[in-house]
C-alpha cells in the first residue's frame, strides 16, 4: 500500500457511514418538506443500526447504535403522526 492511501473501509465502518447518510439524508428531507421520503430514511436508518447492534460485543457502542435507531424509529412516528390524514370515500 502507498502511503496516504487509506485502507479499504470494513463492513461495519460501511454501513455505520451509510447509516450516517441515511440519518443526513432524512434531515434534509425533513427540511425540504419531503416527509415521506424522510421518513423511509429514518427507518432504514434505523434497520442498519439495529443490525450493527446484532452483532456488536462492545456494551458502549451496542447501547450507542440501540439509542440512535431508537431515536430514528422515534422520529419516523412522530412524522407520521404529523401527516394529514387521507380521506375515506
């Protein structure tokens, strides 16, 4: 390897930046007025942190990746409770 080259990011580290995006993702969609693509971000976000809590040793960073999904989780619900209501016919 040459120096200043990173090495190749693991899987863990892969789905943690890609639950970070997810997360990013959501907020700027929150922001912009998009509430149901916000809210798939949320939930996704919130699956691959659960899955990264699956099968994580460390109690620290378990309860870390725990808390952050149940926070996503959280304000999926909150934004679809914010969602008007589609009437029946």
């Amino acid at each position: 390897m040459q120096a200043g080259t990173k090495p190749p990011m693991t899987r863990s580290q892969k789905l943690r930046w890609l639950s970070n995006q997810l997360i990013n993702d959501a907020a700027a969609d929150e922001k912009g007025g998009n509430t149901g693509t916000a809210i798939s971000h949320y939930l996704q976000a919130a699956d691959i942190l659960l899955l990264l809590a699956k099968v994580e040793e460390n109690y620290t960073t378990w309860k870390q990746y725990t808390d952050t999904a149940a926070k996503c989780q959280q304000r999926a619900r909150a934004l679809i409770a914010l969602q008007p209501k589609a009437e029946s016919v």
